[in-house]
C-alpha cells in the first residue's frame, strides 16, 4: 500500500486513528510506519503501532514499541497495562507481573488487578492468585465489570482446588472464556 508523502507526521498519525476507527488496519500501519520514519520521537504514533502489532498477534513488535514509549512514558498507566496484556498473552506471565509491579503498588486499576491473578494462576501461584482477587472485590463496586470476571475466576480457582490438579492453566484458561 503506497501512502502519500505529502502528508506530515500529525496529519498520518490522525489519518491513522481514522483507518482504525473504521477498522482498516493495513492502511493504518502504513501511515503509522511511514509517519515514524519522518521523525522518531515518541509519542502516540508508537502506542498505536504496538496496539496494531499486538492485534496481529506480533508480540515482539507490540512489545518493542510499548517499551520504547514507556522508555519515556514511564508512568503511562493504560501502556504499562497492554505491555503487560502483550506479555501474557506471549505466555510470559511472570513478566507482565514484572511489568505490572508499579501498578499493583502505586495505583487501584482495577485491569491490572484481574489479570494479574490470572497470571498468577497461569504460574500456579493460586494463593497469589486469590489475594490478588481479595483486593479486586474489596476495590470495586459490584456493577464493574472486573468485580464479576473476579468472582467468575474465583469461582474457577475454587473448582480447581476442588478438581484434580492435572493442566490447570487450561481448565482456567478454558473456564473463563
């Protein structure tokens, strides 16, 4: 797809958000790689090509241009949260609870609190996992979303200690879709 180089950086990087509201994303990457190439600094034009990268399923990209925005960005809360979302969904769990670590400690987001027990429950760490989901039910008001995955996640913990203990990542991965 030839993008026009008529176009400044601003000007593709808004063109962009348009293709993806819209849901064209080959033209959006287009336009977000070349409005990179014009001038590197960092911004919202990386967040968008880590989302993009991480829709396609390309998590070594994703999580290259999350880091690089977070390089700068350190306290950006919703990028920390999809580097972390990037990270687990890459099967590496223990790393996004690394990448989530200022989060947990410094901030109630409610996101980071969920999947944070999920990954502690992808590592086994089921006490860790049930703690996780004390804070998040005390935190949130029972009509937020994350209050019912909570439960449900709960309830899928209980069903495991319950079960036998044979794969269960799967069974959890399997009870909460």
């Amino acid at each position: 797809m030839q993008v026009s180089k008529d176009f400044d950086r601003e000007e593709l990087i808004a063109l962009a958000v348009n293709d993806l509201s819209r849901e064209q994303i080959e033209p959006a990457l287009a336009k977000l790689k070349l409005a990179i190439s014009l001038d590197k600094k960092i911004d919202v034009a990386q967040t968008l090509l880590a989302k993009i990268y991480a829709q396609l399923k390309l998590f070594d990209r994703a999580i290259y241009f999350f880091q690089l925005f977070l390089d700068q960005h350190p306290a950006a809360i919703q990028e920390r949260f999809e580097l972390g979302m990037v990270t687990l969904d890459n099967g590496q769990p223990a790393a996004a609870l690394d990448i989530w670590a200022p989060l947990l400690t410094d901030t109630n987001h409610p996101p980071t609190i969920f999947y944070s027990a999920v990954a502690y429950a992808e590592l086994s760490e089921i006490a860790a996992a049930r703690r996780q989901l004390d804070i998040l039910l005390k935190s949130v008001a029972a009509d937020n979303l994350y209050f019912s995955r909570g439960k449900e996640l709960l309830s899928s913990l209980d069903n495991l200690s319950a079960g036998s203990r044979t794969n269960p990542s799967t069974r959890l991965e399997t009870s909460l879709n």
